[in-house]
C-alpha cells in the first residue's frame, strides 16, 4: 500500500466489524436514531498520520451508510473518530474517499 493513497476496496473483516461497532454510538447521535442492523460489508483504508477507514455498513432494508473513521497513531492513544459520513447509500454505491 502506498502511503496517502486509498488501498482497494475489500470485504469487511473482524476487525472492520469492530471499527465500525466502536463509532455507532457517534453516527447514531450525530443521525439522532438507532439502526436497527450494523453490519459492516467492505472497506478501503488510507495511511496518513494515523489510518483512515472508509467502511459500507448495512443500517437495516436496503440502507447503506458510508464511514470515515480515523484511527490515530497507537503512542497517541486516542479513541477512534467518525470524521465523516454519507447516508442514504445503496448496496452498489461505491465506497470512494469523502
């Protein structure tokens, strides 16, 4: 992976899983609602001074949200950050840097 470029896109692990678990509460406050599913689907991530995730997650029916989560360096332990986010995604959208 090169550094500060996008890696390919590819399907959520574990550990995609329990990113995406750790920012729910902050995209559910920031959405005001509960989704009733979370299920992380694929990923992308980028190296910066820290890590960013790009992460699809299916919220329930045929939604989709998209997102940004920043993971920083481990000597600055810091929680991870929901940077940013997309919402009304659809299974096929694609996962690009936002």
């Amino acid at each position: 992976m090169m550094c500060g470029a996008p890696s390919a896109v590819r399907p959520a692990t574990a550990k995609t899983q329990d990113i995406a678990d750790q920012v729910r509460s902050q995209l559910e406050e920031k959405e005001n609602k509960k989704f009733p599913v979370f299920k992380a689907v694929s990923f992308k991530s980028q190296v910066v001074a820290g890590t960013n995730y790009f992460i699809k997650v299916h919220v329930g029916d045929e939604d989709f949200v998209h997102l940004r989560v920043f993971k920083s360096l481990p000597h600055e332990n810091k929680p991870l950050t929901l940077s940013n986010y997309q919402t009304n995604k659809a299974k096929y959208d694609e996962l690009s840097y936002f």
